[in-house]
C-alpha cells in the first residue's frame, strides 16, 4: 500500500487501478512536454542534478506562475462542497469572493475605516473633506490604521510584563519600493480610482513631498537605543518642538487595547527616540488632507495592485494552505501516504539506534494529527477564527476585519505542537504549482512530490527544538561521530551540518523503501509498458528517474522564490551529497565511476 497512487504517480487521479491505455498514454505525452519546459536538460544529471531539476524550473516568469495560481485556487473553489467545509474555509472562501465583486471606489467609501478615518480627500469634494476632518489630528487618524494592524510612521508593541503592561514604540524603517517605483504606482493608484487628472496631479505632487519627508527620515542614521518611561511621564513629556500633551494618547491605546486604558505605572519603551521625534515633528507640520491621502494612496498601492488569490494567502495564509491542503488532494490518499511513510518511518527507525524514546512518542503524535487534520480539517485553527465574520458583498470591510483580528492575535492559533503541521501544510501550494496545467495530476503529484520531505518532518517531528539533531539518541553518539567523519567527504561546503545530511539521507531512504514497494506490486508488463512510453524523446525517463526528478522539483521551486544565491548553493551541496550515497540514483540514471554523482564504493552507514 506504500504508494498506491504510482500508477497513477503521475498518470491519473485514481488509486484503485490503471487506467485506460490510450488515456495514460495521453497524459504521459502531455506530463513529458511539461516536464521538457522544467528541466534544462544540457546539463548532465549525473553531474549536476541540481541544476538538471532546477536550472530552469526555479527561474520561470513570476507573472505566468501567479496567472496558473489564481486560475488554479478559482477552480479549486468551485470544486469545494461547502458541506465539507470548515467555518474558516468558508470565511476564506466569502473573502475572495467579495475580493472579485467589489473593490471600486463605492466599495471603499462604504468601509468602516474610510468613514472614521476622515476619508479620502483625493476622492471627495474639498468641503465635505475639510468639514470631516476638522475634529481629528494626526495620532488619531493613524491610530485608525494602527487598530488594524497598519504601523504607520512607528509600530506600537504592547505586552504584559509582571503585573504591568509594557508598550513599545518602535520608529519604522521600510521602503517598499523606490522613489520612482511609488511615484508610478501613486499614479496608476489614482487613475484606478478614476481620481480627476488635475485634482490627481495635486494629490501626487503632495503624497510624494511627504514620502520624500519620511525617507530623509529613515535614511538618516540613528543610534539603536532606547529610552524607558513610565505611561504618565511619557504622556507629559516634550521632546523639542514634539509636544505629548497636546495628543490623546489615552484614546489611541484605548483602540489599540479593545477599549481598555494604560494605568500611568505602566512602562513605555521608545526605541530610536530622536526618530520617533521628527516623524512626530513631521506629522505636526504636515495638514489632515495631505496626511489622508498619503496614508490611503500607501495602504491601497499593494491592495489594489494585487489578485483576490494573492491577497487571500498574504493576509489568511494559515487558512489558505489549509484549504489547498484539503481542496487540491484527494482526503483519503492523502492519509494512505501519510500512514504508508509512517509505516516505512516504523520499520526502519523506530526502536533504532538514531531516534530516541520520546521522539518516537512524539512523532507518532504528529502523524496521528496530520493524518487526522487531513481528513477531518484543523478543529484548533477552525476554534481560531469563530469570532471572525466576513461576508461576499464588503470587500474592504472584510479587509479590515481580518487584518485587525490578525493584528489581535497574539500568537498563532493552536498549540505550538501543531505549528509544524500548518508549515508543511503550506508546501501543497508549491506542490499543485509544479505542473499547474496538469489539473488532472494535482492529487497524484503530491504524493510523490511529498512523500520525502513528509518523511524529513516525520522524522524531526518528535523534537520541540530547532537545534540540528535534537530527534536523535543520546545513544547514537559514537556512531554519528562516524558518520561525521565519513559525511564530510560527501560534499565541499564546509558549512553543511551533518545533522541536516543525516536527515535528508534517512528522509530518501525511508520515501524510496515506499516508492520500490509499489514497483514490486506492479506487474512486469505494467511496468515495462510504462518504461517504455517515459523512455521516448530527449528526457529518456523512468520510473525511477521521474522519483528523483519529482523529488527535488518542491525544492528548487522553493529555492527560486526565496533563497539567496548562497543559500542555493548550500541546498545545491546538501542534494548532490545525499545523491552521491545513493545506489539508486546512479541506477536509476546509469552514472559511471568518475561521474560527481557516481555512488562511492566506501558509502556512509546509516544502519548502527
């Protein structure tokens, strides 16, 4: 039963049996011409794996990918039965419809923050500005956007220290774009808005003095200190010209605590005080209507330039992965591939050497939440977000109701335990991006693509720390000293931790114990049939071949969007030794002694 669905690995979504003849064959032709596009195949696989799997695949257009991901999430929501559903999941779901229905100006101007904020002046009629604003001042109106968590010109901290509440103010220093870049996107915000050319020509003109104000701000250098105050002297203190009084400070805190109150015994911290001072100074000599615009053309730029698809995973990231987890795979496979590397995990290294008691304990724990989570959805995440109401008509309604209740909590919801579960979860949008025009491989994909790096977190699952080798024995010390010695001739980066290779080597062993399971149940003229249609045209594939190919595609997908040159390498060092003590890679792919993937005669022992 290890990997049932390999008939299918990449061929079908059914587990119970081979599908037609003409039907695999189609979907074998249409599978290798994606695959054609990933690979670069003018490097050798035997000698630069990585770049074989990664070399093109990592680096295609960002603005394709985000096309075949929002095309990909519609269709996975019409799939949905809202029966199988959890609350949040349906709260995801009326986001992103209100997300495509209603995000014009009319829409803006019916939001709770636009009516208590003073508005927009750039869209209204000068008077009906003025005659808003006239009872605000500048603390009040970034309080607005503060409640919600839009840490405008600083970022407030507030958490309880013994029996007193501590405050931090921290001075912000972010530029999220250039000068020239903001200059552009104020311009297409307000053409977008259908904001009058002349009035819109003011408008940028003012919004771009005021951000070349703050950036002569955060460029000048500040030293990183901080200054302590108890809430009652903060509130009376000048700083220069930046007179406290004058501002309603106990309002302010009064928004950002649900409508409690600062006692005047408990402690504010201000970290970079002569910064904190000129946004102040800034801020006083600066009038609403600039002010206004400037903070509503700032916080619609990533808004309205972004899809509903993008903006669902940017601010419910923790549901959106839940939901693609549960959408995009079949429940019932799912849990078979869970409970197929458990098993292997079981026969292989439970009771080993290399895993000690309690973290064996605790990874069948884990596994037995994620095979429940798969099937019966996150109850701890779903309890989360039972206070949370969006409805399909308000879009920027339910913007702010959902980034003020991000902003509210605390930690993540759920026990710590459980975090690990929600971060692999997340790789299932990597996963069903991999092949995006495949829609009918979705299901079958993640479980190859999966299976290795659910056996790395199934293995490291039983240990509460983010130290390297913290699963491991007390026991297995003198044979890891071995194994040290031996693994540092695997690779040149000095910087790999043996711990990692360690675990990526027992992750492969355990995946391919899985994936040989299920060559051995098919029948031999099954699998030369399918050997045989993979072995036409320039990639000469196998069965074997596509494991290895499938299994690192998650990887260099991931290293593309995130990583750093160097941190490329490092995972590039980390593959290739792992690579290089496997018998089955150079099998699979005939790699020859003098190959630098070739398996060495002298391989490390991962049996003590």
């Amino acid at each position: 039963m290890c990997f049932k669905v390999l008939v299918v690995l990449l061929l079908t979504g059914t587990v119970s049996a081979l599908p037609a003849a003409g039907s695999t064959d189609n979907n074998l032709l249409q599978f290798k011409e994606q695959l054609e596009q990933l690979l670069d195949t003018s490097r050798a696989p035997c000698q630069d794996f990585y770049g074989y799997v990664c070399g093109r695949s990592a680096n295609l257009n960002q603005t394709l990918r985000r096309q075949q991901e929002q095309q990909r999430f519609q269709q996975l929501l019409k799939a949905a039965s809202p029966v199988q559903l959890l609350d949040m999941e349906l709260q995801l779901i009326n986001f992103y419809k209100s997300c495509e229905n209603n995000r014009d100006a009319a829409a803006l101007r019916s939001s709770q923050l636009y009516k208590s904020s003073g508005g927009w002046p750039a869209l209204e009629a000068a008077n009906v500005t003025q005659r808003s604003n006239q009872t605000l001042n500048w603390l009040a109106v970034i309080g607005h956007f503060h409640e919600m968590g839009a840490p405008y010109f600083f970022e407030t901290k507030i958490s309880m220290q013994s029996n007193k509440r501590l405050v931090t103010l921290q001075p912000d220093t972010t530029r999220r774009h250039t000068m020239r870049k903001f200059e552009q996107r104020v311009g297409e915000l307000l053409q977008g808005f259908g904001v009058e050319q002349s009035r819109a020509h003011v408008t940028s003109l003012e919004v771009l003095s005021l951000e070349r104000s703050r950036r002569d701000i955060v460029k000048t250098e500040r030293i990183d200190d901080q200054v302590q105050f108890s809430y009652a002297n903060f509130k009376r203190s000048s700083f220069g010209n930046a007179t406290l009084s004058r501002l309603d400070w106990d309002n302010y805190f009064r928004k950002l605590l649900g409508g409690k109150t600062l006692q005047p015994t408990d402690t504010v911290v201000v970290k970079q005080l002569p910064r904190l001072v000129d946004y102040m100074l800034l801020l006083q000599n600066t009038s609403m209507h600039r002010l206004l615009n400037w903070l509503w053309i700032d916080y619609l730029m990533d808004i309205a330039a972004a899809d509903c698809q993008q903006l669902v995973d940017s601010y419910a990231a923790d549901v959106y992965a839940h939901l693609l987890q549960r959408v995009s795979a079949d429940r019932v496979q799912t849990t078979q591939l869970y409970a197929a590397v458990g098993r292997a995990y079981k026969a292989q290294l439970a009771g080993s050497l290399w895993i000690d008691e309690i973290s064996e304990q605790a990874t069948q724990r884990f596994l037995g939440q994620l095979m429940h989570m798969a099937l019966n959805g996150d109850e701890r995440l779903n309890a989360a977000y039972v206070e949370l109401q969006l409805g399909r008509r308000s879009f920027y309604r339910n913007m702010e109701k959902l980034r003020r209740f991000q902003h509210k909590r605390q930690q993540p919801s759920g026990s710590v335990a459980l975090q690990p579960l929600r971060q692999y979860a997340q790789v299932f949008d990597t996963v069903n991006g991999v092949l995006p025009q495949q829609q009918n491989l979705s299901a079958p994909l993640n479980y190859m693509l999966l299976s290795e790096r659910f056996a790395r977190a199934l293995i490291a699952a039983g240990s509460s720390s983010r130290t390297p080798g913290a699963w491991r024995s007390m026991d297995s010390e003198r044979q890891f000293a071995v194994y040290q010695n031996c693994s540092a001739t695997l690779t040149t980066d000095r910087q790999l931790n043996a711990n990692d290779l360690l675990l990526a080597m027992l992750a492969q062993r355990q995946s391919w114990s899985c994936y040989k399971q299920w060559l051995g149940q098919q029948t031999a003229a099954t699998t030369a049939r399918l050997n045989a249609q993979l072995a036409g045209g320039r990639l000469q594939l196998s069965l074997q071949r596509l494991y290895f190919i499938g299994s690192l595609l998650v990887e260099c997908r991931e290293s593309g969007q995130q990583q750093q040159q160097q941190q490329q390498e490092h995972r590039r060092q980390l593959q290739h030794a792992v690579l290089r003590n496997s018998v089955e890679f150079s099998e699979a792919f005939a790699c020859r002694n003098g190959d630098a993937l070739y398996a060495q005669q002298q391989r490390c022992k991962l049996t003590p």
